[in-house]
C-alpha cells in the first residue's frame, strides 16, 4: 500500500522540480545536474533513454512553455517508488510538439496536470511513469483535433 510520502520524497519532489524549472543553458552543466537526480540511461514509459535525451527533452519543453508556477497535489512512497501529482501553470511561448502534430506559440497560459511514478535505485530516479493531461492542454492552446 502506498502511504503518505515522508521528508525523503519530499526533498526528491522538490529537487525534481527545481531541475525542471529553469530553461536549460549549457548542455553539459545541465547533464550534470540531471545525473545528480536520475540514472543514466532512465527507462521513460518503458524505454530507455540516455540521460543526454531527457535534457533534450527538458530544453525542448522551455522552448515551449515558460513556466510560471507548480503546485504539488499530492506526494506518497512505497519501497522503491515514489509517486507525484502536480499541476504545472506555463506560458505558450514555442512550438509544442504534441502527439498530434506541432502546435505554434500562442502567447496562452495554460495548466498542465501529470502523474510521475518514478522508481528509485541507489536514491536515483531509474525509472519514469509520465501520465500527462495532454488532451486539456491541447484544448487550452485552441489545437483542434482534425478529422
């Protein structure tokens, strides 16, 4: 059973979201941040991706929305898995490549809700479960499904 999640996944919630909130600026400073946070490679949705990938993925993300605010709903831990909800508040200011197709900047703050469900190994993040809100963010941007 999951339980409400102690001090430990707390601090590793906020350094999670510390990594991600800043626009990434130098690749090889940033890579160093991630590896202080994630294993490399980090299984995302059950593939594995060199820790080089999820910076990418990271820096394309702020190119894409500024964030502007995150707010935790609820943080619980079991074992080796920790598991986060939060609501993250960004400013459209890019080309979001969503599973639809790009989406141009709209200038939109919108809200994007997500789960993380991360498996920890030696106090690293090997493991990454992302279910994001895609399709209320694409209604947020105005991106209309075409038929």
């Amino acid at each position: 059973m999951l339980t409400a999640a102690g001090p430990a996944a707390h601090a590793l919630v906020n350094r999670l979201l510390d990594l991600w909130a800043a626009p990434i600026g130098d690749p090889v400073q940033a890579l160093d941040r991630f590896s202080t946070v994630y294993t490399d490679p980090v299984i995302l949705n059950g593939i594995a991706f060199p820790l080089t990938a999820l910076v990418e993925r990271a820096a394309a993300t702020h190119r894409a929305l500024e964030r502007t605010g995150v707010e935790v709903l609820e943080v619980v831990a079991r074992d080796d898995k920790v598991v986060v909800a939060f609501a993250m508040t960004a400013r459209h200011i890019g080309t979001w490549a969503s599973a639809l197709g790009e989406v141009p900047p709209t200038g939109r703050t919108v809200t994007v809700r997500t789960i993380d469900v991360l498996t920890m190994t030696g106090g690293l993040v090997s493991g990454i479960w992302v279910v994001s809100d895609e399709a209320s963010l694409l209604a947020q941007l105005g991106a209309a499904l075409e038929e």
